[in-house]
C-alpha cells in the first residue's frame, strides 16, 4: 500500500511539479488513511490492500476522522487527497473502479466574511477624489454607490440610466431572480452619480446611443471584471492590505448598517435576500466587531 502511495507522489512530484509542501500534505493524509485500512484489516481478517477499500470503508474513515474532532475544512482536505489518489490508481490500471466516485466531499461551511473598517472604507471611497480624469469620476460614483446601496456587482452594472432617479433618492435593480428592488442612496452617492452624469459620462459614450449607467473608456458596459479590477486598484492606492472584492463592500455595508441600529429587517430588504437566514450572517460579524473592539481597548481582559 505505501509502495502505492510513494508512486502517486512522485507522479504529483515529477510530472505536475507540485511543491514540496503540498507533497508532504498528500504524503501525510494518504499514510494516515493507509494505517486506517491496515488496522482494520487486521481485525477483521482480510488482506490490507487498495483493491479491498469500498466506499463503505472509505464511510467508516470520514467518520473516524469527525470523531477524533477534525475540523470539516481539514476532513474535506483529506479526502481531496484520497480521491486524487484513487483517481491516479484507476488511470495507472492498478485499480478496475474507484471507490471515491459517488462518494460525496464533507461539505465547509463558508468562513465568515471580514468587512472593511469604515476607516478603510473612507479611505477607498475618497481614493478616486484625488484624480481629475472622466474615469475617476466615474469610479467614484460606482464606489460610492455600491456601498451605499449594498449592491451586488451584476446589479451594479447591469445597472441601465432609466434604473437611476437622483430627483426621488432611489435606484432599481434586479437581484437574483429578476427580483426588482427599490434602494434609496444617500446624498453623496447622488451627489457622485449626478457629477459623473453631468461632467464625465457623456465624454466617455462619444455620442452613442449607450443605455447602460456606467460605461467603459470605449463608451461600452461596463463588465464586472472591469469593476473588479478597478476596485482592486483603488484598494491598493488605498493602503488596504486585506483582500478587498465588490461582496466585501456589500458585507460592509451590511454590518455597518447593524452596527448603527438598523433593523434586520429593512437591511434584508436592501439587500435583498429571500431568506432573512442568509441576513443574519451579519448579527455574528457585528458581534464578531464588537468583541474585537473591546479586546483592543481592554488588552488584559483575556490575561
């Protein structure tokens, strides 16, 4: 069996040029899983070979690991590893089937999502303020909305001018489902809509007949590839040194509305979510701000 083992490593070695950490990652949790089947083997009387390994077995292992208090990120990583390796047994002809086929990954609950600090946020919102070309004006009204309207990047570009009513205080977009939603903004991300509107986009559209809000240098939709990288630049000239992505100012916006009192409710419906389950994801990132706040500012509280 390790003899196995040692020629799946190296084949992950020599010929996919992984790294020796990775290697020794794959070498640990394979073995792990090899001492598994040969303890079992020698209980109940059966020769410890990988051709003897079912999808029960393999059952029995995930369930052994949960019990010995894994956590479901290093299980599901363990498994990544044993389904490589049987899918390399099954392509070397050393196996007929693999036994990983129809066995399901431990699913990982998604990790909480880090918001920015409004710190962080002012410093990135007024990042577009220090230039003075048609694209900065641009930039600063899509920055200033999409946090303001905790917006989700599709809607944000997707966004068409008839979507847009500065006089009334609001903006439509269609979430997920085609769902319509009424969002007000507030008056600095109107007065960054009505300054782009007015001195930037009609430079940028060269007279065409383009319906889309926010428009490229070609006078074209803007993609949300292009809003990423935009934002992406932006958030370094910033100093930000955390991974900053469009959601991340959507989770911002979210927990900073939490922070200043308002209803799970209406932040729900701003963003919205059809189940105000996936809302209250950010009751834990409030709470997750405030125990942070505290310890920096009693550091002997966990001595």
């Amino acid at each position: 069996m390790r003899g196995e083992i040692q020629s799946f490593l190296n084949h992950l070695s020599i010929e996919k040029g992984f790294s020796d950490h990775t290697i020794y990652a794959y070498r640990n949790d394979l073995h792990q899983l090899a001492t598994f089947v040969e303890e079992l083997a020698a209980t109940q009387g059966y020769e410890a070979k990988w051709s003897n390994v079912d999808r029960n077995l393999l059952i029995s292992y995930i369930l052994n690991l949960k019990e010995r208090n894994y956590a479901p990120a290093t299980v599901a990583r363990k498994m990544a590893a044993v389904k490589s390796f049987f899918d390399f047994l099954v392509a070397e002809g050393a196996l007929r089937s693999d036994p990983t086929e129809t066995l399901s990954s431990p699913k990982v609950g998604k990790p909480l999502p880090r918001p920015l600090s409004a710190a962080e946020v002012e410093a990135l919102l007024e990042e577009p303020a220090k230039l003075s070309s048609f694209e900065a004006k641009r930039d600063k009204a899509m920055l200033e909305l999409i946090y303001a309207a905790g917006m989700r990047v599709s809607e944000l570009v997707s966004m068409n001018l008839s979507d847009l009513n500065l006089q009334a205080g609001f903006v439509r977009c269609f979430g997920k489902g085609a769902k319509e939603r009424l969002i007000p903004i507030h008056k600095r991300a109107a007065d960054a809509l009505e300054e782009y509107l007015s001195q930037a986009r009609p430079s940028l559209v060269h007279g065409n007949q383009e319906e889309a809000l926010f428009v490229n240098r070609r006078g074209e939709r803007l993609t949300r590839q292009g809003f990423w990288l935009i934002l992406k630049g932006y958030a370094k000239a910033a100093g930000i040194k955390t991974e900053v992505s469009p959601h991340t100012l959507r989770h911002s916006f979210a927990t900073h509305m939490l922070l200043g009192g308002a209803d799970l409710r209406a932040v729900q419906e701003l963003l919205g979510h059809a189940n105000i389950s996936s809302t209250q994801i950010y009751t834990h990132l409030t709470s997750e701000h405030v125990r942070q706040s505290y310890e920096r500012a009693h550091p002997r509280a966990n001595d």
